[in-house]
C-alpha cells in the first residue's frame, strides 16, 4: 500500500492543485504541494533501505488494464533495486524543487497551475520507473512528455517557450515512434508486454529473425535498436539532442526538474531496465558506446563559447548524459545508475544554484554581463562552487567516484568502440572542467560587468530558495562516498541481480578495481587542466579568449552555432515539411476537402436558394399564372394517363 500512496500522492496533487488551487489560499496551494511530494520522498528511502538490506524485490498488482486477444495488460507496480534507486532520485529532487518554486515562482499569477504541471511531472515518472510492463512504461514514457510540453511552454506568450516546447514535443515523438517499434516487435515476437515474460525468452528472441522493409533481421538486435531509439530522443543524445537546450525557456525549477531527475533520465533507465535484452545484442552495446561517447565530446565543445547561464548547465547535462550511455554500452549498468544518482544532485544544485543567480540579478542570463558576484550573494557561490566540482570530478566529491567509474569501465570493456569511446571522455572531462570554471570566474570573480540599474538591486536568495541549496549541497558532497560500494563493489552485485542481468562473460564491474594508475588518475588530471586553464584565461590574462576567437573564427562560430545540427535540420526537414504540408493545406484541404465538403455543400445550397429566390417576384398574378399552369400539368398527366 505504501508503494502505491508513493505513486499516487504526486497525481492526487496535480488534479487539487490545478482544479481548486485558485479557490484555495496560496499558501494552503503550496504547502499541500509540496507535502504531497515530500511523503512519497520518505517512503522511497524507506524503500531503499529495504533494498541495500538484501535482495528485495516485490510486484504490486493493482487491477487488469487491457485484456484484448493476445494483448493482455496488468496494471501493477514492481519494486526491486533499480527502482528503488529511482524512486529516491525522482521524489528527492522533485521534493526540492517544488520548495525551491515557492520562492522563485512567488510573483508569478499562474503559481497554482505551475505546481499542478509539477506534481504531473513527477507522478509520470514514477509510473515509468515503477512499470512492470513496457505497455505501462510507455504511458508514463508519454506522460513525462506531455508534461514536460506543459512546463516548457509554461511561459506561453513568450513565442521563444512556444517554440521551444514544440520542438521537444516534436522531436521526442521521433524517438517515441522507434520505441513503439521497439516494443511492437518483442509482442509479436512473444505474445507479451510483460519485463520478466520477455526476459525470459532472450534466448528465443536471439535466435529468431524479423522482416523489416523487405529484409530479414535478428529479432533481438533490431527491436534493442528501435528502443535505444526512444532513448536516444528522451535522453538527447547526438542527433536527437536539439530540444534539450531550447527546454531552458522554461521557468529554471523546470530545467532543474527535467536535466537532473526525470525526463532525460528515463533514456537511461530504460537501457539498464532492459538489460538482459541489451547484454545479449553486442552490435548494438557497440552503437550505444560510439553515441554516448560523441554526445559527451559534441556537448561539451558547444558548452565551451555559450554565455546563457542555463545553456551551459543544460549542455553539461547532454555531456554527462552521454557518459552514462558509455558506461550502459560498456555493460557497466550499475555505474550508469550511479552517475545518474549522483549527477541528479550536483546538477539540479547547479541549476537552482543558476536559478538564485538569476534572481539576483534581476533575470539577467549572460554571464558576460555579471561578474564580481561573489562578494554580494556569498551563499550561493559557496553552493555553485561545490555543485561545479561535482561536476568536474573532485576528489571525494559524489561525481569523483561516478565519472571516474564510467572511464575505468570503458577502458577495461570488450565492446566495440570501447577504446574511442575512453580517450573522447577523458578530453570531454578536461573539457567540462574548463566551461565549468569558465562559467564560475567570469559569473563571481574577474571584473564586475553589472548595469548600475541591476547592481544596486543585487541580493541574496530567500531562506526558501537557500534550503533547497544546503540539501543538495549535502547530497553532492556526502552521496558518491557513501553508496559508492553499493554500485561498483563486487561485493554487492546480489542487490541488482533481480533488476539488472549481466552475463556470465562481463566482468567489467570486477575488472574496473585493476585499472592501471594512469587510467584511474586520467581524470583527475584532465579536471586540474581545465581549472588551471581557464582561470589562465579569464583571472590572469581574460584577453585570451577574444583573441582566439578572432583568430580561430570559423572553428568559434561552428561551435557557437552549435555545430549547425539546427540549421541542418530545419533545411533537410523543417523548411520540407513546412512546404509540403503547406501544399496539402491549401490543394487538399482548401480546395479539395473543404471544396468538395462542407465549402462545396454550402455554396451550392447558397446558389440553389438565390436561383429559386429569383422566383419570388411578389407580384399576384404571377402566382396566379403559376399555379394555373400547376394545375393544368396536373390534370393533364391524369388524363393522359387514363
């Protein structure tokens, strides 16, 4: 009961919030919000700890969903170590942030329409990490999607968050159409939707074959195609990434919410929660590896020349995302968990971190325009320079152990790719290293660059702001220590066994602990190069930068335009589609659909009306004639007749 009350709080929240909030005191709003959030968090630790105990698994049944020939779905909700981890990731991070909007939303008209989207939000989530089924999966696989078009274009007479929240609707939906596929293939191959069902027949899906446009596939690898597709759109990785930066339109708890505990995580989660698919399909682990690896080294060159704030933040996370997709090709399952656990804390601290810097400064973006910050809202450095080494991989920070994980786990793996995929992480994390530090000289230190009208507003976050900060400030500091041998211990590799499947011939989680020493201390070393040279460049000599970005132009704007992967797409298919359904607007709905339908129709009865009113002269011996011609025609059709 306790796992279904998890569930369900958030969604009770959403329908009261929204429905009756604004009969509601503000206040009352708020508070029953964000309670209904912070249950659901407690019961999920609560859940944890039954797990990291020892091997608890358990499946809720709650009622028959679908029943339709072959197709048969139950609706319950299934509970093991994956999702337990989960479970904390979600309701923690959402718990925080609906606090965190308290303050930050506090002028906003529409508060009580922002915590209902919220609320959704997470309960989409938690429907998906709790599925026990890939049809359920799906519904809670849409519903982030949905809600996160809602919270995007929260701010929806801004054209800029219209837009954005299209483009993230539209662009999922590219990977959500592979998903689907995805799934389809595994029913027709087994007759079932269930996770254990499915897993069972691994053998039997590996060794039979699918026809697709003409040609014959392993069933096996082509439908772990089609659902990494899903995840490549859900997660933003390269190629199917273009939304996640434009998501910044949204209000910033929104970027919080979606880049650290929800939307872009459920790509990750579904890769580990299908992993005894996954193991069995080297090709694809392979494309997994090559993609996460280019995703990681892309974000992070763009990340280099952003000024937005939230941008940079945003494209860390498509960076990190991309690591986590190394370590899932690498077969290293639980360490991608890891870095998703523990990357959920130090980001979503950088985000609401952003978010303060934000308010402080009047809602400026562009860093180029702070400066000096560090002496008028101390506090908020102090969280932003402790979620930026997370981030960056400081030792004995929770990043340290996750990032450098997920490099030892691609250096000592059999995949295909594996070695490429090593050496572009090892630059992406020198690479990360330099824009973070970029992002934290040139907002709190150097020269201050403050509009007078601004800097005279300056000043520090509200308690409410503050508290969220100092929690996760805690999380990023203590969590990668703490729960670090529950990940990538040997030792504890029978909690995961029933979540998360690795064949007898992986041992890479065993293998990462022999690393050589250059390997383990790669990225500790690529972190003190990035440090060293941006503070270089922007503390000693802050000229630099405009120098070399004159002299390398064409390489600054490439990366500034963010390797043209937009304009390339809006000429190939935006321009295309527009133009093509333009077309058919106008031929096929203007003029044949609407000619030959509802405009057709109308107009001919319009013609028939003025052709008979022509008929109503009002003189009376017209009438008279009329009718005495009716009449002879009349009789004589009888006569004739007779």
């Amino acid at each position: 009961m306790a796992l279904v009350f998890l569930v369900f709080l958030p969604l009770f929240s959403a329908l009261v919030v929204g429905l009756f909030g604004k009969r509601l005191n503000l206040l009352v709003s708020h508070i029953f919000s964000c309670l209904l959030i912070i249950i659901p968090f407690f019961i999920s630790i609560y859940f944890l700890n039954l797990s990291l105990s020892g091997n608890y698994n358990l499946v809720v049944p709650l009622f028959n969903w679908i029943n339709s020939g072959d197709l048969s779905s139950e609706w319950s909700l299934r509970l093991d170590m994956l999702t337990s981890v989960m479970l904390v990731v979600v309701t923690s991070v959402s718990s925080l942030v609906h606090i965190y909007s308290i303050g930050y939303m506090s002028h906003d008209p529409h508060q009580t329409r922002f915590f209902s989207y919220l609320s959704f939000f997470t309960f989409s989530m938690l429907i998906l990490v709790t599925s026990n089924n890939f049809l359920q999966l799906f519904f809670g696989w849409e519903g982030v999607g949905l809600a996160s078009y809602l919270l995007i274009g929260f701010w929806y007479k801004k054209d800029t968050a219209n837009s954005a929240a299209m483009k993230a609707f539209i662009v999922n939906r590219v990977g959500d159409f592979g998903f689907l596929i995805g799934i389809a293939i595994l029913f027709l191959s087994t007759r079932s939707l269930d996770f254990d069902t499915i897993f069972s027949m691994k053998e039997q899906l590996l060794e039979s074959s699918v026809m697709f446009f003409g040609y014959e596939f392993n069933t096996l690898n082509t439908a772990c195609f089609f659902l990494f597709m899903g995840a490549m759109g859900k997660s933003a990785q390269l190629f199917l990434h273009t939304w996640l930066p434009d998501a910044m339109e949204g209000p910033t708890p929104v970027s919080a919410l979606i880049h650290a505990a929800t939307m872009v995580t459920a790509g990750i989660f579904l890769v580990a929660r299908c992993s005894p698919l996954f193991e069995l399909s080297p090709s694809v682990l392979s494309f997994i590896t090559i993609i996460g690896a280019s995703t990681a080294f892309f974000a992070a060159t763009v990340a280099l020349v952003q000024n937005d704030i939230k941008r940079i933040v945003a494209y860390s996370t498509c960076s990190q995302l991309g690591f986590m997709f190394v370590a899932l090709g690498s077969g290293a399952y639980q360490i991608a968990i890891f870095h998703l656990f523990t990357h959920a804390f130090f980001k979503a601290l950088l985000f609401l971190g952003s978010g303060s810097v934000i308010h402080a400064v009047s809602d400026e973006q562009d860093i180029r325009k702070m400066g000096g910050l560090w002496r008028l809202i101390p506090i908020t450095w102090i969280v932003m320079l402790i979620g930026t080494l997370g981030l960056t991989g400081a030792p004995l920070m929770s990043g340290y152990y996750s990032k450098d994980g997920i490099i030892e786990a691609a250096f000592v793996s059999t995949t295909q790719g594996h070695n490429f995929a090593f050496y572009l992480l090892v630059f992406s994390a020198l690479l990360t290293s330099f824009y973070s530090w970029r992002l934290i000289f040139l907002t709190f230190h150097g020269k201050n660059n403050i509009s007078k009208d601004i800097f005279s507003k300056i000043h520090e976050s509200p308690k409410v702001m503050l508290f969220p900060l100092f929690v996760l400030t805690f999380f990023t500091i203590f969590s990668g220590a703490y729960f670090v041998d529950y990940f990538m211990s040997y030792d504890y590799q029978f909690l995961w066994k029933d979540s998360i499947y690795l064949s007898p011939s992986n041992h890479v989680i065993e293998a990462i602990h022999h690393v050589p020493k250059w390997v383990k201390y790669s990225p500790l070393f690529m972190m003190i190069i990035g440090l060293a040279a941006s503070f270089l460049f922007y503390i000693l000599f802050p000229g630099i930068p405009r120098y070399l970005a004159k002299a390398f132009d064409p390489i600054y704007k490439f990366l500034l335009n963010k390797w043209y992967f937009d304009e390339l797409y809006e000429f190939l298919f935006v321009s295309n589609i527009k133009k093509i359904g333009t077309f058919f607007f106008n031929i096929g709905d203007k003029k044949i659909i609407d000619g030959f339908g509802p405009d057709g129709i109308s107009s001919r009865v319009l013609y028939f009306a003025k052709q008979i009113g022509k008929l109503q002269t009002g003189y009376i011996y017209h009438y008279a004639f009329a009718m005495l011609f009716g009449l002879t025609v009349f009789i004589s059709y009888f006569f004739l007749k007779g």
